[in-house]
C-alpha cells in the first residue's frame, strides 16, 4: 500500500469535529487506496503522483499546525487568488507556459493535459482523485505542481461538490415535503464539513458547525411554522447552509452545475408546489417586512449585525469581516425592497446578492477611499509597457447609459458607489455583479421607474468565470517604464562596473570575486557589498549576510 499522509483525519479535529461521512468520487477510499488506484500503483511500487500527494500532506501537516482557524483561512484566500483570482488571470499566459521542472515524462504530459484542460479542451487529468487530495494539489504552493494543475484540482473539488449539493439538496426537499422538516438535510451537511480537509472547513464562519447542530438538536417542523405565518422557507434554509466555503456562490468554476442558491430554488418550487420560497403563503404578494427577512437571511444567515465602521474597514480588525456587514441601513432598506422586487419579477436573486456585495466592498473600503485605480499610472506588463483597463463594449455602453442617463440624478442608491463602480480603472477587475442589472436597479428605485419591469433574462445568473471577458486590457507603446540599469554587467564571464556603478563608487575585486565601495562612499556600503557578492554566488559572506538579505533572495529563488 502506498504511504499517503492521512492528511484531513489529523488536521480537521483541530478545526471542531470528528472526520465523518466525507463523499468523495470513489466511495470509501482513503487518501493512500485513491492515489495507488488512479496512479496505477502496486504494492510494489510508488507511482509519481502517490509520491507527490505523500510531500504535499506532510507540508499541508506543517502549514495547518502552524496557522489559526483565522489565519489557515486567510492563507486559502490567498492561495485561491493564484488560481482562480485576478492573480491567476493576469498571468494566465505564463501559467500555461509552465512547465515542471522534471525530466519524467509522465509528469510532463499531466501538465500539458491540465493546461489543456483549464483552457477548455480534452479532460481533468485529477479527474477522479478525492477531496481530500484534490485539496492537497489546489492548495500547495511549493511549486510540486504546476499553477494550471493546481487550478485543474479546484475545478475537478468544485465539480464534485456541486454534484453532492444536487444529491443533498434533492434529498432535502424530498424529506421536507414528507415530513416538513430538514433534520437529516442538516445531519448530512455537517457531515460533510467535518470530513472536509482543514484549510476548507476554515473558509466556513467559525461556529457553521454548531449552528448545524443547534439546527439538528431543534428537529423543526418548517411547514407547521409556516402554516402560522412565521418560520422561513425549506429553499432560505439551504442557500443558508451553503452560502461559504471554499465553492460558495460566486466563485470561479467552470463547471455548468448550478450555484446551491439557484439548486435550492429550483428543488424548492418543483418539489413543493404550492409552496412559497419568501416564507410567506404562496399567492400573496411579498410584503416590505417579508423582504427585510429575506435580505437579512441572504446576506447574514438570519441573523443582522450592526453596521460595521467603513473608515476601519481595512484594518487588522475588520479586513476579514464579510462586506455585507458595512452596508449601511439605508443601503439594507434598500436592498430588501430590490429583493422583493426582484423576487416578484421572477429573478434569480442572486444579481441583488452580487450587488449587494460589491456595494458593502466599495463601504468597507471607506466608500472607496481604500481602493486603488488601476489606471493611475503605475502598472506595467513584463516588456514595460504601461497597462490600462476599460470594460468590454457592452458593459462600456451600458456604463455610459446609467451615468449619462437622466436616472442617476434621482436614483435611491448611492451615486458615489455608482460612479466608482462604473469607472473601469476601480470596477472593471472587481466588479461580479451584471452592469445590465445594476441599470435596471438604477431606473427601478429613481423617479423614473414606477412602471419599470425586468428584462426576462434576469430569471437566471451567469456567474462571472473568466475576467478577461468582461474587459479590455490595453498596452501602451509610447507610455514604457524606464529599464533598470545595472551597476555591474557580466559579459562572457568577466564582471564590469558600468559609468553608472563607477559614479556610485563601487568596485570589483576580479581576482577573488568580491565586491565593495571606495573608502569615501557614503552610508549603506556593506549592505550594497553583501548585495553584490550575493549575486556573484560568493560562499564566504557566510553568516554575515543580514537575514533581510537572505530572505529576500530566498524569495526570488522562489519566483523564477
């Protein structure tokens, strides 16, 4: 048997539970039996990806070990912008001109399939491979596996979770029209956190799990609620329950599954005719407080917090709160009347989500303030040229009609989110919402939107899954960034001090390779030799080297 780490069953205890009822694609399998049988190993030998998942549990051991819940979170953000984020597409052509650094052939045509793969073409080369280890490549960053292998990986966790989502979800409806409770939806689900590897359970709020057990141990009866007019909906519940993690809606996947809010509410309307998905009586008109309660269940799980301090939004303290929590009870009321509009429209509430989301960012960075334009001058790509970004041409057009249109001036929402939303050097690579229906929103809640009605394509949302689509980037050939000019140069082998070196007064000793200033050079000289003789590979400088140094070299070494 291969030696896998078992790698989820040691780090999740630490993060609230015992590892139960994981569904992965192979039922039963542990970590070590998937990778011997996708890898094609034998007892008698290890296959190349059994020993590469066998690396990767041991540092994902360390990493987990050494981080908090808080801070193992924060980490898969950050891990996640690499591949799935605005840091993967801004260097989308370099990821897919990665190549492993090994000789091994197989290795080699697995990488080439998993660029294949994230560019749409052939299959997943991880098809196959359990949570467990998916996380296990998705996560690692130690340059095992390629970025678009790592990326691969995501794609194939998400597939399945969606997959598992459609299964619980059926599940649950069937269980709430036979007995008007979701006891065992809730037992399911909280199995299902607890066998997920710790650096997903720590993209979940720190008490999901006992929430699920408090939802358990009440063994409700939802239908018998709602009979009395209170209580919220099976559908409310379970976009509730799946509403984080690291396959929440709004992240990026390519699969075509569907996102758990649109799953739930499909389930809900086709499974329980007759039932009404606001919480209030089918064939009533939802009421403004009815859309309070489902602004508040949608964005807050059912419970409102206070209004978080915008100007502090990007502190320590703040920086991981959730957006939603920083918009303001102006911006609640009214979102709670577009929920309800939108509901009574027939639209998928996910676009009131989405705008919901992007108005709590632009709050929690101070109405703006804390964001940086993208079009100030200071970004350039690998050949120096300056880089500017626009929207496409629809989202262009229709960025045009809101602001030029005479909406704006009487709208209800808020005309400074607008106009920074709708500048393309701040929304163009952030903004997830549809800029057709922010419009429609504009005209809807302004004085001239009485009779407004909403376009029929809004009954279904189209996650954003590829920023490149929805802007344009452009590349300046007269606005370039000054090349770097060296203070030493290596031509076939000898070292040089350019006029410019010289006119710093450094000096290079040819004979024994090391490097220094004149005796009149001002202060820093010993950290401009320690530089140099780092870039000349000399072994003496030894541990005098400042430790800001190695850091920093270690780092480079890292990036190429």
């Amino acid at each position: 048997m291969v030696g896998i780490t078992n790698y989820t069953f040691l780090s999740s205890s630490r993060l609230g539970g015992t590892t139960t009822g994981q569904t992965q694609a192979i039922p039963g399998a542990r970590a070590a039996d998937t990778a011997a049988t996708v890898s094609g190993s034998t007892a008698g030998s290890v296959s190349p990806l059994a020993r590469q998942l066998n690396e990767a549990a041991v540092r994902a051991e360390a990493r987990d070990a050494s981080l908090s819940r808080k801070e193992l979170g924060q980490k898969a953000t950050a891990l996640l912008d690499q591949i799935i984020g605005d840091s993967y597409h801004f260097n989308q052509a370099r990821h897919d001109a990665e190549v492993p650094d090994t000789d091994d052939p197989a290795l080699l045509a697995r990488a080439r399939q998993a660029t294949d793969f994230v560019n749409g073409h052939g299959s997943n080369p991880f098809a196959g491979l359990s949570r467990d280890q998916l996380a296990l490549i998705a996560y690692d960053d130690s340059g095992t596996f390629t970025v678009n292998e790592r990326r691969a990986a995501y794609l194939e966790g998400a597939e399945q979770e969606q997959v598992w989502r459609r299964q619980v979800v059926a599940q649950a409806m069937d269980e709430y029209n036979r007995t008007g409770k979701l006891t065992n939806f809730f037992k399911e689900v909280l199995a299902h956190y607890e066998g997920l590897p710790a650096i997903e359970q720590a993209q979940y709020p720190e008490d999901y799990a006992e929430k699920l057990q408090e939802l358990i141990d009440l063994d409700f009866n939802y239908m018998t609620h709602r009979a009395e007019g209170k209580g919220r909906s099976p559908a409310s519940l379970i976009d509730q329950v799946f509403a984080a993690g690291p396959y929440a809606a709004g992240k990026e996947s390519v699969s075509k599954a569907d996102d758990v809010s649109t799953t739930a509410a499909a389930a809900a309307s086709t499974a329980a005719p007759g039932v009404s998905t606001t919480g209030a009586t089918s064939g009533n008109a939802a009421t403004s407080g009815a859309g309070y309660d489902l602004m508040v269940s949608r964005l807050f799980g059912g419970k409102e917090p206070p209004v978080a301090n915008g100007a502090q939004g990007m502190s320590a303290g703040n920086i991981g709160r959730s957006p939603y929590e920083f918009l303001t009870r102006a911006d609640r009321a009214l979102l709670s009347e577009m929920y309800t509009y939108a509901q009574a429209q027939g639209a998928d509430l996910t676009h009131v989500d989405r705008l919901a989301e992007e108005l709590g960012d632009y709050r929690q960075h101070d109405n703006g303030r804390l964001r940086l334009n993208f079009n100030n001058g200071t970004h350039y790509d690998v050949r120096g040229r300056q880089l500017t970004v626009s929207f496409n041409d629809k989202d262009a057009a229709t960025a045009s009609r809101i602001l030029n249109g005479g909406a704006i001036h009487s709208t209800r929402l808020d005309q400074g989110f607008l106009r920074h939303i709708l500048d393309p050097g701040f929304g163009a690579l952030s903004n997830t919402s549809d800029l057709e229906f922010l419009e429609q929103m504009v005209n809807r809640f302004s004085g001239e939107g009485a009779a407004h009605s909403l376009d029929a394509r809004f009954a279904t949302y189209t996650p954003v899954t590829r920023i490149q689509d929805n802007i344009v980037l452009h590349a300046s050939e007269d606005v370039r960034l000054k090349p770097f000019e060296p203070d030493i140069t290596n031509v076939n082998g000898v070292w040089t001090v350019t006029e410019k070196g010289r006119a710093a007064g450094i000096t290079l000793d040819e004979v024994i390779g090391t490097s220094g200033r004149g005796t009149g050079t001002a202060i820093g000289q010993e950290q401009n030799r320690y530089i140099l003789d780092a870039f000349f590979g000399k072994a003496e400088q030894g541990a005098s080297q400042p430790v800001w140094l190695s850091s920093l070299l270690d780092q480079l070494q890292q990036r190429h």
